[in-house]
C-alpha cells in the first residue's frame, strides 16, 4: 500500500491536518487499515521536502494543514491512473511453507495443508459473517467497506482453491518420492582462493 500516493490523492480534495487525515484515510477504506499518525507526519515532510504538499500556518486550535502544490496533484493523477504492479519478488510464507513441507522428509505435507484449510476456512466464514458498522447503509463508507471486505474474501477463497490444487498435485506425483535429501555437494561462496604463492 502506497500511504503517500493515498495522503496526497485526499488532500488534491482540500487541504487536511494530520489526524484529519487519518480519519478520511480510514473513511474511504472501510477501516481496514489504519495509519499510524507517526507515520503519516513523516509522510507529510517527505512529501514536503519532495514539493509535492506544503504547510500552511497553524489555526486557533494548533492544526496545521497541509495543501497539496501542482506537481502533488499530478503524482496522485498519475497513480490513480496507473495499474497496480503485483511484485513476483515477494515472498509468499504459505506457498514457502508448502513447498518446504513437501520437499522435506519427515514431514506431512497433506497435514499442513489441512490445518491451514482449517484456519483459513475460519477466516473466510469471519470475513462473510462481517457487517458494516458505520452509520449510513447505502453510502460510500459502506461502499468503501464492502469493497475491501469483498477483496478479502475473494482472497480467502482463492487461497482455499490453491490449497486443493496443491493437495491434488502432492498425492497425484506421490509425495513421498518428491522428497529432497540434503544436497552433499557444498555451495561455492564468496571468492575463490588466491592461487599466488604465499611470501615469507
């Protein structure tokens, strides 16, 4: 999640003071997710230091609020127009762990996948029992609410498809010849000796 694509795509709205905008961040996502209010002043210098938001003056109260300059407004153009790239680099833990447990002797592979069915079949009926908490049903927080809610659960079904795919895969290339003894050979690591003669 991109926290300053997201700060300066409510304040090209109007101009926010920090816990401000904490509140619509949290408005506009379901309260899915919220920010730390540490992290969002830090956001809001760098932001600053980048051109991209200005500090105004504090008011009676001690707010201070931020604006968002010309060039803030094109970046969060640009982003809400862009696609959002998924990195291939990231690690999995699930997908790590299974491939693991079905490359390792001694371990039941078809056991971790039941007790990960198990937790995430908990987690999907959680997500689907959830109702909005808000105050008007109807209306963009509610809408905000369910599309966040919507994308986990879409989420947890996924995950549960690809638990049977993988279950599916282990027992049809009997998993127990899949097994990985230790590789005995070691890994070459860091620069190979110096073959010049050593001096007296």
């Amino acid at each position: 999640m991109s926290v300053r694509q997201s700060l300066l795509a409510i304040l090209a709205q109007g101009p926010c003071y920090g816990y401000q905008l904490r509140s619509e961040f949290e408005r506009r996502t379901g309260s899915s997710s919220s920010l730390n209010v540490g992290q969002i002043y830090s956001t809001l210098e760098r932001l600053e230091r980048d051109g991209l938001v200005s500090r105004g003056a504090p008011d009676t109260d001690g707010h201070i609020y931020w604006q968002i300059t010309d060039a803030g407004r094109g970046e969060a153009r640009a982003w809400l127009a862009s696609p959002v790239e998924r990195n291939p680099g990231t690690r999995d833990e699930l997908a790590i762990k299974l491939a693991l447990a079905a490359t390792l002797p001694g371990v039941d592979a078809f056991e971790v996948i039941d007790t990960q069915r198990r937790a995430s079949t908990r987690r999907l009926e959680s997500l689907r029992r959830a109702t909005f908490g808000g105050e008007i049903v109807g209306g963009p927080e509610e809408l905000a609410w369910s599309l966040l809610n919507e994308s986990m659960v879409f989420g947890a079904e996924a995950e549960l498809r690809w638990l049977d795919h993988v279950e599916a895969q282990l027992a049809a290339r009997a998993a127990h010849a899949m097994v990985l003894e230790l590789d005995t050979h070691r890994p070459k690591r860091g620069r190979p000796a110096s073959t010049r003669p050593v001096s007296a």
